[in-house]
C-alpha cells in the first residue's frame, strides 16, 4: 500500500509553492515557501519553514503541522494538515493555517489573525 510522503515539492490552489526536505526520524522537517499571493505591495520573497508530521507507528496518512516564518514580513502563518492518497492514488495535502500579523498593541489583536484552507497536490 502506498504511503503519503511529505517530502518533495508541492504547489497549492494560490499558486504558492512549497518544498519539503526528508523528514527524520523524529518526524521532523524543514523546507522552503514561496507564496503566490501577499495582501500588501511587499516584495515576496522564498521564506523558511519548519514542521513536524506524526510519526507514530508510519502511518499511512500522516497528521502534520509546519510554520513559515515570512522573510518579507513580521508575521508568522501556521499549517495544519494531513497528507492523504486520494482516489487516483494521488497524494493530496489538506490543511488549515493561521496567519499572525505584527499589530502595535493589545488593543489591536482582535485584527491581527487570519484563517483559511490551503490543497496542495504534488508538482511533478
Ligand atoms: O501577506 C502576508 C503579509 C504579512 C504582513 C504583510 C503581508 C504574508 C504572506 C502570507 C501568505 C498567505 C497565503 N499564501 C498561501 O500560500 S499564508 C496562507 C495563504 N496560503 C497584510 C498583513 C497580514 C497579511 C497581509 Fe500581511
């Protein structure tokens, strides 16, 4: 039975794009992001991240979570998510991810987190 992989490159319905190193035996990983979109006229820039997948037992769909910490920016975005082999044998990541904007006081935090879903499907 073929298992969900997280290493490799991986591009989303935005656009963005992503790649994960091999992940070790602590389930751990990092990699690199590019994204396709930003809400400001901030130049992107390719940003690191860090992440860590479940490793209990290797499963065959495995749970994850990574942050990318944006070069181009004072804001953090984390993933949640889990690698599945969908119908055509194809691996396919879902995931959810917050966006933590840098605001100038407490008052201002009820502004500063964004939430959305991300698809990832494997570049080939
Ligand atoms: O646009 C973000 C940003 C942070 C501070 C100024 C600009 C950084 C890029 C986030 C990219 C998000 C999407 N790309 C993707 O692939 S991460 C989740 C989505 N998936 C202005 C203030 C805070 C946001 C915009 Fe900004």
């Amino acid at each position: 039975d073929k298992k969900c992989v997280l290493s490799g490159s991986w591009r989303n319905e935005l656009g963005s794009n992503m790649t994960i190193s091999a992940v070790n035996a602590e389930g751990g990983f990092s990699g690199s992001y590019l994204t396709a979109v930003t809400a400001t006229n901030k130049r992107i820039l390719v940003s690191p991240l860090k992440g860590s997948q479940n490793h209990k037992s290797q499963r065959k769909q495995p749970t994850f979570g990574f942050t990318v910490s944006w070069t181009f920016s004072n804001s953090v975005t984390v993933f949640v998510g889990q690698c599945f082999m969908d119908d055509n044998g194809e691996e396919i990541l879902k995931t959810m991810w917050l966006l933590r904007q840098e605001v100038r006081s407490p008052g201002a935090d009820w502004k500063a987190t964004r939430v959305g879903t991300n698809v990832f499907t494997r570049i080939k």
